[in-house]
C-alpha cells in the first residue's frame, strides 16, 4: 500500500511536527494561562455531551 520511503517519510514527519508544536505551546504556555483560563471547563461540558449521547444510544437499543 505505502512504499518504504513514504512510511519513513510519514514517521519523521509526525516526529518532528510534534516536536515543533511542543516548543510553541511551551512558548505560548503564558498566554494560554491568561486567555484560555476557563476552557477546561468547555472540555469536560463537551465530554459529558458525547457520553450523554453514547448513553441514550445504550439505552435506547
């Protein structure tokens, strides 16, 4: 299906894209405290929302 240089390709690629997105988070790590200070709350109602759903699709089967 994938070559082996499209997999090794793939592998660096996703290797280094983390990295690179790890450094800017811990450079924007300041900023993200100040304007994203409440989000997790947004994370959990979102969660909660998805498993809501997944419960009335159990039941409901």
């Amino acid at each position: 299906m994938f070559s082996k240089g499209q997999i090794i390709f793939g592998v660096l690629f996703f290797i280094v894209f983390a990295i690179i997105i790890g450094f800017t988070y811990r450079k924007d790590l300041k900023l993200h405290k100040r304007f994203y200070a409440g989000s997790v709350w947004v994370l959990i109602a979102f969660i909660s929302f998805i498993l809501f759903i997944v419960a009335i699709k159990f039941f409901l089967k």
